[in-house]
C-alpha cells in the first residue's frame, strides 16, 4: 500500500503557469512534478491506496505509475506500506 509521506502537502500554483509540487515542510523542500505524477500524489493524499485501485481510479498506466511511484519513494514523498508496516495517516492543512 502506498501513501503519501504526512510532511509532504501537494501543491497546485495555477498562478504561476499552472505548476505541480510537492513540498515537504520537515526537510523544507519542494519538487516539481507533470500533472500525471501530481494526480498520482493528490490521490494518494486522499485516501493510501494499492497500485492497481490508482491506476483504475485515475486510468493511469500501470508501468508508469509504478516507476514513478518507485522514484518518489527514494526521496521520501511516497512511503510504502506493503511490507506490513503500520500505518497512520496525519492531516496536514494546506
């Protein structure tokens, strides 16, 4: 099960040419992503979710959606919770 990491608020700047980010507000960070990826990531704030209930939901494409979700996890924005690990999802307010 993926989820979004809870210091991790996603971000959609229509002011500033309709830009996608991420920011991590413990490592104050942001990183830019194409809407594809940001759908993934809003998702995932949402509600932690397994890759094929993403993938139905936003009609994504599997391999994709797994390669950038692999990627995300290596710096800290998704975290993985297939291996049992519990799990406690934090509001953060945007």
């Amino acid at each position: 099960m993926y989820a979004l990491n809870p210091n991790v608020v996603p971000r959609f700047e229509p002011q500033f040419h309709s830009t996608y980010a991420a920011f991590d507000s413990k490592r104050v960070g942001t990183s830019f992503y194409r809407r594809g990826e940001f759908e993934v990531l809003d998702y995932l704030a949402r509600a932690p979710s397994e890759l094929d209930e993403i993938c139905r939901s936003l009609k994504a494409d599997r391999a994709r959606t797994k390669d950038f979700l692999d990627s995300a996890i290596k710096p800290g924005f998704v975290v993985d919770h297939r291996k049992g690990e519990p799990f406690s999802p934090i509001h953060v307010p945007p």
